[in-house]
C-alpha cells in the first residue's frame, strides 16, 4: 500500500461485495472509504464464473480507491462457505514435573494440525483456537506457561474449508493484482466484536441469517467452539412467495419486506394481496392468509434448524440465552411478531444498530477489529527464515 497502518477489507457476501479500507493506530481505527455493488460470478464465498469474478473485484477495488485516493495491493478477504467445518483435536504430552513453556503449546498445536491435515489433505485451516489446557486432570482457562506439570493437554479447534475454494478465490485476486493478506470468517470476527468479554467466556453465539445462507458462530472460553453454514436465507422466503403466488421476485421481495401489508392481515384475515404489488405480473386474487402460510412455513424450518445446531455439547444452555441475530434476521424476527407466528424464539436476541451504514459496516468492521486486536485464544501461524534461504520453519503466535 501506499500509506502506513492502512488495511482494506473485502466480504464476499451472498449477493453483495462489500469492501472497506481503515486507517489504524495501536487499537483504534478510522473507516477511510467504503464501496458495495452487486456480486456477480461470485456465490455464498464460491467462484462460480472466473471472468465475472473478476471484473467484480475489479469494479469495487478502483471505486473503493479512488474515493479513498489510496492504492490497494494488500486485501484481508471474508469468506464463509457452506463447506466450512468445524474439528476438535486433543493432544497429551508427558511433562514429568517440569514447567510448562511456548514450545510446549505450539508442539501440541503443531500436532494437532498435523493429524488433521492428514486425515483430510484437501482443507485448509482458516483459525485455530486453543480451547482447553488440560494440567494433571485439572482445566486452565488460561495459557499455563511455567506451571510445573506431569501430563499437559491440549484442546484445539479448527475451522476449514476446501483448498480449492481458497485457490479459485486466490487466483481471482492475483488477477486483479491484489495480495491476500488473511482469510477471515465473518461470523466469527462479527462476533469478538459485537459480544462482551462474559459472553464470550461463558458462552454465547452470532447468529447471522443472510440473503442464501445462514452462519451460526458459537463461542464459549473466549473461544469460537462452532462453525456452521446452512444453505437457506431470507431469500428462500421471497422465492418461496414468487414460486407458489406466481409473482417475479422483485414483487415478492417488496411483499415480504412490507410490514403493513401483514398488519392489514391482522385486521381482516380474509383479505386480499392489494393490486399495487402486482408490478410485472396480471392481477389476480391471492389471499393474504396463501401468503401468510408459505412465509410461517420458511421462517419454521429456518428457525428450526437454528434451535437444533445450537446444542452444543459446551453450555448449550447458557448459550442459547446469549444468541444474537444479525443480517436479515432481524427482518425474520419482524415477520414473525407482525404475523402473530407460532414459533419459539425467545432465546433469540437482536443486535440494534444505530444506522444503515453501520450495518452495512458491519462485516468489515468485525474484521477490521480482529485484525488490529486479535483474539487471545486464537493461534495464527507465522513463516520464519531459518539460516538458509527458502528454509521456513511454523511456529505460532498468541494474541494477547
């Protein structure tokens, strides 16, 4: 780049990049300029059409420089495929008495890669988490270096997704002569930022229901513990009006986003859908209560499938008091208060933000936040030149 303490950002949503730089010093950061368009060739984090894909980035990285008047040639990128999943390894070394130092954690964490990298070479591992400290059967929230010991063990956590999406991705990049500097999930960076210190030890989760897909993030001793994408969003609903009303998707958008359409509902459940929302299409009689049931039936298996991946075998019940929903759920949460559903939500929380463009930020805030912060559970590995050339060694470094 051409200035100092300067990071751009880039998410890959479902169906809108959005990309930001930040200008940083020690922990604060200011917002220097911010772009979004329509993704093309781009889908859920997957390189669909190599072409598209690029003359997509390429349209919001000169828009993104030229309204920052700054060159970009290093990007951090956020990515949350339906592929990413979650592994937990447990490692033991014998320590017979004395006391525990850095090499220690890194060589259990080193083998725990090691293991998974063998069971399944076609993933790569985006974060990796210290978990759990196990010393002489007794749990250590925090790193335990210099407790003398018998038995050190080691619980880590790994997110990954398929070599190859992160190859298409790269490649993408490359062509648009943009370095990646990290690849960082949302809903993991989404949630460092937006849920408390407590939260975050005791368990809590993001949940962040998008246009194709939905992300549940779960965390637990300042840890990310799940990671899970599922492929149905808020526009399941609209197709779902579109495909059983017979309307395009543009007039079924507009009728799922109008909240006093419902309220007329309330009133009259015998009611019709109104002719002005018949943009494209011939007016015809549909009652509002069709309407109503193809929604209540969406946001059911939408919400179902939240309740059941958020039992988690780590304080699920502590964490299902401390969920928040960010995205579009907001407007799902809406639907079901303005149609008077039948669907259990209590323990669904919204994250209230002050204004539009603070959530549309919201992604890249997140990861602008953990790159200048970090997060103290979380190991990232660094390359260093050992005596000779082109020789590197892993090692890893620990936020603090």
């Amino acid at each position: 780049m051409t200035k100092k303490n300067i990071n751009a950002v880039i998410d890959l949503g479902s169906n809108k990049l959005k990309s930001a730089i930040f200008d940083f010093d020690k922990h604060k950061s200011k917002l220097i300029a911010y772009s979004e368009i329509k993704t093309s060739g781009i889908n859920n984090s997957l390189i669909t059409n190599f072409d598209q894909a690029c003359e997509s980035i390429r349209t919001i990285i000169t828009d993104l420089e030229k309204k920052a008047g700054i060159n970009i040639n290093i990007i951090t990128v956020l990515l949350e495929p339906t592929e990413i999943i979650t592994t937990r390894i447990t490692k033991f070394k014998k320590m017979e008495g004395i006391k525990i130092e850095n090499e220690d954690i890194n060589f259990l964490l080193r083998e725990s890669k090691k293991q998974l990298e063998k069971n399944d070479k076609n993933f790569s591992q985006l974060h990796m988490f210290n978990f759990k400290y196990i010393i002489d059967n007794k749990v250590f929230k925090d790193l335990p270096i210099n407790i003398f010991c018998n038995q050190l063990s080691l619980e880590n956590i790994f997110i990954s997704v398929p070599k190859n999406v992160l190859k298409n991705i790269s490649e993408v990049f490359n062509s648009c002569n943009l370095e990646i500097n990290r690849f960082i999930c949302p809903s993991y960076a989404m949630g460092i930022y937006l849920l408390n210190k407590n939260q975050l030890e005791n368990g809590s989760g993001i949940i962040d229901i998008g246009y194709n897909k939905t992300s549940i993030a779960l965390f637990k001793n300042s840890s990310l513990i799940k990671l899970l994408v599922l492929p149905i969003g808020s526009n399941h609903i609209t197709k779902d009006i579109s495909k059983v009303c017979y309307l395009d998707q543009k007039e079924s958008e507009s009728i799922k986003l109008d909240f006093a359409l419902f309220s007329q509902f309330n009133k009259d459940i015998d009611s019709l859908l109104p002719k002005k929302y018949f943009i494209n299409s011939n007016y015809r009689k549909i009652p509002l209560k069709l309407i109503h049931d193809v929604i209540e039936s969406r946001i059911s298996e939408i919400i179902e499938m939240i309740n059941i991946h958020t039992n988690d075998q780590d304080g699920s019940e502590i964490i299902k008091k401390n969920l928040l929903i960010v995205g579009g759920g907001a407007n799902i949460l809406g639907l079901i208060k303005i149609l008077n559903l039948d669907i259990k939500y209590e323990f669904i929380e919204t994250i209230k933000l002050s204004n539009k463009q603070e959530t549309q930020l919201m992604s890249c805030n997140s990861a602008q936040n953990l790159f200048v912060n970090g997060c103290s559970s979380e190991a990232v590995a660094i390359s260093m030149e050992k005596q000779k050339k082109g020789i590197f060694t892993r090692f890893f470094q620990f936020f603090n």
